[in-house]
C-alpha cells in the first residue's frame, strides 16, 4: 500500500502523466556459462503453454501474457498491484547463438532458458 | 456498487495472433490484433484524454466508472476502454455513450487502490481504439470495439525533421519549468520515436480535449507530429510570455516581500517593547470607555468619536496614530463640565484678604467690591482685573488669595517674553509637535473650567513677525467671546467665560489700549516704610526665620533693626528685596547658632553692620543746602518713586541751553519750555534779561547712566532754571513735581503716592503738587501725609513763591554732590511720567 502511494504521490507531483513503453517488460539476468547461457526472468504466473520463445541471431525474444487465473465468481478486487499483461522481452548476446538448444524450466516462479550448445 | 462479472474473456485468442505474425513488429503494437474487434467495458473521461505509451493515475469516483473499472479487474488481462467525453457534453453528472468519442484508447490497469471517494487506478494506455457497436449502458457502459493501427509515417524525412524541431522547442520549454521531475526529462528527451513523443507532450500539455482528441484521432505520423509541433510552439510562446510576466511580478513581489518581513520584524520589535498590537487594540479600547464616561459637551462628544474611529482604523505605526491618541487623551482631561463649587462668603473673603495682605486697603475694598458683584449675580461676566504696581507689591500673591477667598483653584501663567500668537493659542494638530496654547493647558493643570488665571506680566509679552500674542488675548479677555474660545490644536469651543482672569503689569504703558480697555485696572503703589515695617514685621521676618531652620525664641528682630534694613540696604518699593535681606540675616544667626556661639539673638540697628556689612544704599537724601540753579524732583520708577535733582549752571560767553543726562524728548522740551517761559517773564521775576544773551546754560539731571524722560519735571526745571537766574536760592527741605506750560500753568501728573513716599523717605518735608492732583491725596498713608507739608500750585509763579528762597546775596559756586552717597550701582530704568 505504501509502494502505492508513494507512485501516486510521486505521479501526482508535476504532470500527472508519465510516458511508457507499450507492453509490460519484465526483468532478466543472464548467467554466462562454460557451454552457453541461462537466462533467468522473473516471470511468475505465466503458463508455459502461453509463452513463446524465439532465437534470432544474437537476439533471444520472449513473449507472451500474464493473466489473472485466479479471479474467480464472487471475488471482488480490494487491491491490485501485480501486473498482468502481454509482455516481450528481448535480450541481445555479443555473438550469434547457433546450434544452441532451448531448455525452459520454472523455479520458485522465475522462468529459467538454457541455452547450451549441443557439441559442448 | 453493482457486481459487474464478465466472463469470457475478450482477448482468449491473442496468443494464437500472437504465433500467427513471426515479426516482433505485430506484438510491439498488439495487445489485442488489429482490425479483430472484441468486446470490453468502457471508461468515459471528462477534461482528459489518455494516449497510447502513457501512465496516467485516474481517481474513480462516479458509479459507472466504479462498474466499469470493477468489471475490466474481473478479465484476465484488466483491459479497458477510455474514451473521452465530448467537451459540450461534459456538463453531464454521468455521461453515456452518446456523450462520448469514437475513438479512444486501449489501457491497461496496472495497479488499483480503494480509498474513500472510491478507487484510484494507474492506467498504462496501450492503444488506439474505435467503437464499433454499443451494447450495454448500465451498470457500465460496454462496447465492441477494433484497435487502430499506429499512424502510419507518409514522407519519413518530413516527420524526423519536424520531430528534431520539437525536441529543440522542448528544450526551450524545459527551461522554462524548473519543476519537471527529471525522469519526464529523460523521457522526453531520450525519445526517439516521433509518435510517442507527440502522444506525450499531447498528455502533458494543458491543450484542450478537442485539441487532444484530434491528436489521437490522427491515422499518420506526419499529421501527429505537425498537429503537437503546432501545439508545442503555441505552448512555448505562452509559456515564455508567462515567465516574463512572472519575472516582473516577481520584482514587485520582492518588494512586498521585504516590506512584509520588515513589518513583521517591526512587529516583533513592538512586542518586546510591550506594544504589540493587542496592546495598542486595548489602548483603543480603553479610550472608547474612557470617552463614553467622560462628561463631554455633544460637538466635543461628536468631534471625539470621530477621531477614535479614525485611530482604530490606523496601524499603531502610522505617523498619525500618536497624534490622535494624544489628541484624545487631552480632550479627555479638559474640564469640559467640570467647574469647583464657588462659595462666597464676603466677610470671610474680607478676612483672607486681610490675613494674607497687609495695607493696601483700597486694593482690597475694590476686590471685595467686584466680589460682592458676583456674590449677587452668579451668572454675571467675571470681571477681568489688571494689578498695576512695582515688583514685589504683591500682585501674584493677591490673585491666590482671591482664589481662595472665592473657594476656587489658582492658576498662573506669566506672559512675560511670549511673543508668538501660537503659544496662547496652539498649533494646529497638522504641525508636527503640535501642541494647545497655554490657556487651554493651564485650564488642564487647573482641572475645572472656572479657575482664577493669573495672566502675569502681560506687559512684557512681545510681538513680531510670528503674530501678536496681545491681539489673541484680545479676543481671551473679551467676556463676548470667550465662551466659545477655539484653541488651533483642539479646534472645538471652550468656555473660557467662566474664568475669573486676574493680570498683572509693572507698568501700564506697554499695553496696548484695547486689551486696557478690557479690564478693571488696580493700582498697587509701592508700601511706605511704616507698611514695610508691619509686613516684615508680621509675615517677612516669621516666615524666613522658620524657613532658616529657626523658631522665635531663637531670633528676635527689632522694628528698628528692620527699619534700617528697608531704608539703608535695600531699595525697592515692594518687599522683596527686604524678604531676601531679612532671609540673609536669619542665615548668620542660624550660623551662629549651629556653632552654639549664642542660644538666642535678637538683631538690633546697630547689629547689622556686622550682619551684612557696611549699609548697601545711601537713600537720595535731601540736601542740607541747595546751591543756586538746584532743584530737588520726584520721579515716578517702576520700583516705586525716588528723588532726583535737577542741578543747572551758567556758561559765560556760551549759547542756548545745554541738557545732560540721558533726558528723552519730552523731557528737554519741557526744559525749553521752562527757559522759555521764564524769558518771557524775566521782568516779572526780577531778572536781568541780558542774561540770557549773554550766558549759555547747562541743564544735568544727575544720575547720567539712568535714561529719564517724562513731563513732570517741567515745574523743577523752571524753579532750578529761575533759582540760577534770581540768585534766590530753592529751598533744601523742599520738592516738586508737575507739568508745565508755555502760558505758566501747572499740569497734573501721575504717581503722586510714589512720589510722595519716595521724598518722605527721603526726609523732605514740604512738596510742592499740582492743585489737581489734591484728590491723589488719599492715596498717601495717613501717618505720612501728617508729617508733610502739601502746597497745591496751578501757576509758575506760585511755584517759584513756594520754593525759593527770599534772597541770597552772593550765589555759591555749584556744589559738587556732596550730600549724596552712592547709588545702586545698577542701572536702572527710571522712567519719569507725567
């Protein structure tokens, strides 16, 4: 509640209005490891069936939709702090990433991408 | 608040949009796939529109909104539609879908609080939607509706030159709002792309909705970016002119800035002094109570409550404020109403006068008299009285003896040296320091509106260029006008008519006739040496020796011991002098006793050589013998009269009449009048009439360095003139006074008491007087009109029968003046009238 209201107040100071990127952009570490990358995103809530996953040259493309599943009949909201949105997140690696195999795997609600190559 | 649940969520199928478009290109922009419309619950915003790529905190408070935004928490992914409502529509309390837009935005609830007023939500707007059917209006309004694309940039060059042009004119307006937070600098600035710069600076700047709702409505870039370019620069041209305003407001603030803080010091300063300004609010108040106590007449009453008004309206720091509160203080202590009960009892009057003066008892019959008059008629104008006399007669001392007689307060004022009309009269409260005349002051100091008010020495008041004081006691002492006497500082009438006024003057001359005119006039001639003797005796000689620390035990004074004092060292006609005399012997004896060299003294004659040296005053003794051509004179002072003589000589071979010795006009005239005359009758007075070709004769009224001047000489003159022509001696025991004329008639003159006295004391014994000054007789104290020989003349030549001498065979040389000792070494004014 208090995050809350320091944004509002923060907000509220000057213009009311702050810009912002289109689409929820959450945040990543990325780990360089002797056979390749991991890439940890701190992504709970999203269903892997949901998530979409994409290696283009040296840009890795993470998209997706975070959805409130467990609104049910008869909640009523009192609070909402969490973000649910369509997201992209795009990380680019200093060299292009070929015949790496794409692992994906949730631990304690962050999604983990291994990137490994195959030969290593 | 309704319960708005909406299943089926719009948006099940973007994912499968999603894996249809490979390019990251369709997500960057898609919540929901463009040209795909879907279903959701509607926002309607009044005065705001919201843009795409914006973060905007709305507060929800309206029961449609609440619905609605209840209802897009209850989907997936908390999408809502926000379209603003039509600026001539937006009166409505809660507005429709026919009050709103078409085309409004996609947002994303990112966070939602309740809070009193109901929700407040921050709002991320994603992108641009059109409605494209209605199908719901309560509980909240619900639509179908299609994403629009982003405009499309048409000529690329165009809309990156113009977008250049709008990050230059952003850093100019930047400049100008020094409070922008620094992460909306960053953003505009760090901005890249030419359509989210417009939809930003769109939501910051203050443009209007229908300015606002065309930008959003635009479908290219070169038509969004020229649309906020144009905005932009009005923007900045109002904001530049602003600052220029607010920067010259700013100097005028700086100035009303300082004055405030230094008021406020001041304040603070005046609160340390115990004159803050609850203090000063109570002074006024008690002022206002003070006033409606106060006996005031109605225009007095009225004139008042104005000023008070006027004070409780200035700060206590303004220049004024003290004035009027000074003003008010003194209308409050004015006696306006108040006036002491006169109680007159003549014959205790009678007594007063008698305990508190001895002699003067015509002084006192004329002031009983004027008292019974008042007595009788209580109403009546007071009488003005003027006492005439020679210092120390006791003039000052009578008016409080007659304000106690009357059971009245005393107050004295003396005008002597007032010169400025101002000073009676006051200044008038514009000046600074302004304060009443002294009236009006001594009317306060006395406490009631009827006192007696000595006015003393109005004799001596000047007059020059700053006015003429004796024109406004004019206008004082006229019992006509006086009851409605307008002092310049007050400015309000006050009743001076019930003012017993009492003046005072050494002489009668200096004052002008009509202020004469005025009043009674009381003559105090100066006291005999009989009378000197009987106040010393009972109020002089008592009163200094208890005021010397002695009782009468201890100093015994003898009547001749006095005596001597009055006539050997001191000189006066009042008793002052003789006071102070008597004071300096009761000083010595005091001495003597303190050093316990005698219990008791008693001062004789012959002590006081030893009291107060060898004697001060040789009193002008009249002369065993008078040579021929020397004739003894009286003369009128304001010390009271003196003896003088009038010494004249041949001069062989000389011419005409030589006159010495400080002689005024009127006086050589009367000398020449008196050769005249006896030239004219040479024969009749058997003298040889070659005398007066063949000698010059020198006139000298000894002393030289006392200016005389007056008529009355006139009969001394002559009796001199012809003693020195006869050779007939005049007689020593014999003196004169009166005017003459050309034809040989003897006029009357004036202070014939004083001179009478002044050559008693002198131990004349014959005085030759007017005939028509025998009624002036009276005035001479019995006991010393007993041992005077009075002959009353009307011509010359009874006189020179009187006074010289039957025949003298040879005429003695002039005499130096050997009979005379020496005079009072001051110079003083001697000033004989006729």
């Amino acid at each position: 509640m208090r995050n809350t209201d320091r944004e509002f107040s923060l907000i509220r100071t000057d213009r009311r209005v702050v810009p912002s990127g289109r689409l929820w952009n959450p945040a990543a570490d990325v780990y360089r490891v002797a056979d390749g990358w991991v890439v940890k995103v701190d992504l709970a809530g999203v269903c892997s069936d949901e998530l979409e996953i994409e290696l283009h040259d040296s840009f890795l493309s993470i998209r997706g939709c975070r959805k409130d599943t467990h609104y049910r009949e008869g909640f009523v909201y009192h609070q909402m702090e969490i973000t649910y949105s369509r997201f992209e997140k795009s990380i680019q690696f200093p060299d292009r990433i070929e015949g790496a195999s794409i692992r994906q795997d949730y631990r304690d609600g962050f999604l983990i991408i291994n990137l490994r190559s195959e030969q290593g | 608040m309704p319960e708005p649940i909406e299943n089926a969520p719009p948006a099940t199928e973007t994912p499968a949009a999603g894996q249809q478009t490979p390019a990251s290109e369709d997500l960057r922009f898609a919540t929901q796939t463009p040209g795909q419309p879907f279903e959701v619950a509607v926002l309607a915003l009044q005065n705001l529109t919201i843009f795409p790529e914006t973060v905007v905190p709305l507060g929800i408070g309206r029961p449609r909104s609440l619905a609605a935004v209840e209802a897009a928490l209850a989907t997936p992914e908390k999408l809502l539609s926000c379209i603003t409502v039509r600026p001539d529509r937006s009166d409505d309390t809660d507005a429709g879908s026919k009050d709103l837009y078409e085309v409004g935005t996609l947002v994303m609830i990112k966070r939602m609080e309740r809070v009193a007023e109901g929700m407040r939500i921050i709002a991320q707007g994603t992108e641009r939607i059109r409605v494209v059917e209605w199908k719901q209006e309560d509980p909240h309004m619900r639509a179908v509706v299609e994403i629009l694309p982003e405009p499309r940039t048409v000529d690329a060059e165009q809309v990156e030159a113009t977008k250049r042009n709008l990050q230059q004119m952003i850093q100019d307006a930047l400049a100008l709002l020094p409070n922008v937070p620094p992460e909306v600098r960053i953003a505009v600035l760090g901005s890249v792309d030419a359509v989210r710069l417009s939809y930003f600076l769109g939501s910051i700047l203050n443009l209007g909705v229908e300015e606002e709702q065309r930008m959003l409505e635009a479908n290219t870039a070169d038509e969004l970016v020229s649309l906020a370019h144009a905005n932009l620069a009005r923007e900045l041209e109002i904001m530049q002119l602003r600052s220029k305003i607010a920067s010259e407001a700013q100097t005028e603030m700086d100035k009303a800035q300082r004055d405030y803080v230094l008021r406020q010091q001041m304040r603070a300063i005046q609160k340390e002094l115990g004159e803050d300004e609850t203090g000063e609010a109570a002074e006024t108040e008690l002022l206002r109570e003070r006033l409606e106590k106060a006996e005031l007449p109605d225009e007095v009453r009225a004139e008042a409550d104005r000023e008070l008004k006027r004070l409780q309206r200035l700060p206590p720091a303004a220049p004024d404020y003290h004035v009027i509160r000074t003003y008010l203080e003194f209308i409050l202590e004015l006696p306006w109403l108040k006036s002491s009960e006169s109680k007159l009892d003549l014959a205790e009057a009678r007594r007063i006068l008698d305990e508190d003066h001895y002699g003067l008892e015509d002084v006192k019959e004329r002031i009983l008299e004027f008292l019974a008059v008042i007595k009788l008629r209580p109403d009546t104008k007071s009488p003005i009285l003027l006492f005439v006399g020679p210092p120390g007669v006791g003039k000052t001392s009578l008016g409080r003896s007659i304000a106690r007689a009357l059971g009245r307060q005393f107050e004295r004022m003396s005008l002597g040296g007032v010169r400025d009309e101002a000073e009676l009269r006051g200044h008038r409260r514009t000046y600074i320091g302004a304060m009443p005349g002294r009236i009006i002051q001594s009317i306060r100091r006395a406490g009631v509106n009827n006192p007696v008010l000595m006015l003393d020495e109005i004799d001596k008041l000047g007059n020059d260029y700053r006015g003429d004081p004796a024109a406004a006691l004019l206008e004082i002492l006229d019992p006509q006008q006086n009851n409605t006497f307008r002092d310049h500082y007050l400015d309000l009438p006050f009743d001076l008519s019930k003012i017993f006024f009492i003046a005072t003057a050494n002489q009668l001359g200096p004052i002008p006739p009509p202020l004469r005119d005025r009043m009674e006039t009381i003559r105090l001639a100066g006291y005999s040496d009989r009378e000197k003797l009987e106040i010393a005796r009972r109020y002089l000689a008592p009163r200094q020796t208890t005021e010397n620390g002695l009782n009468n035990a201890q100093l015994k004074i003898t009547d001749d011991a006095i005596e001597t004092i009055a006539s050997l060292y001191t000189r006066e006609a009042g008793v002052r002098q003789l006071e102070r005399t008597i004071g300096s012997v009761a000083r010595k004896v005091a001495l003597k006793i303190a050093q316990a060299q005698a219990e008791t003294v008693t001062v004789t004659g012959n002590d006081l050589r030893d009291y107060l040296g060898p004697p001060r005053f040789y009193p002008e003794q009249a002369r065993k013998e008078l040579p021929a051509g020397v004739a003894t004179g009286m003369a009128w002072t304001e010390m009271g009269g003196e003896v003088l003589f009038i010494e004249a000589t041949l001069l062989p071979g000389g011419r005409g009449l030589t006159i010495t010795g400080q002689l005024g006009e009127v006086m050589q005239e009367s000398a020449r009048a008196a050769q005249s005359y006896l030239w004219s009758h040479a024969a009749e007075f058997g003298i040889d009439s070659s005398i007066f070709k063949d000698f010059g004769v020198h006139l000298h009224v000894p002393a030289g360095a006392i200016p005389k001047d007056g008529p009355s000489a006139g009969v001394t003159i002559t009796s001199a003139l012809a003693s020195l022509y006869t050779g007939r001696r005049v007689r020593p025991d014999t003196a004169m006074t009166g005017e003459i004329t050309l034809s040989g008639l003897v006029f009357p003159i004036g202070g014939v008491k004083e001179k009478v006295l002044a050559a008693h004391r002198a131990g004349i014994r014959r005085i030759i007087l007017p005939s028509r000054n025998e009624a002036d007789v009276e005035d001479i104290p019995e006991d010393v009109r007993h041992e005077l020989q009075l002959i009353f003349v009307s011509g010359i030549a009874e006189v020179l029968d009187a006074a010289l001498e039957v025949l003298v065979a040879n005429p003695p040389p002039i005499m130096a003046d050997a009979a005379r000792g020496g005079r009072n070494p001051e110079p003083e004014p001697l000033t004989v009238k006729g």
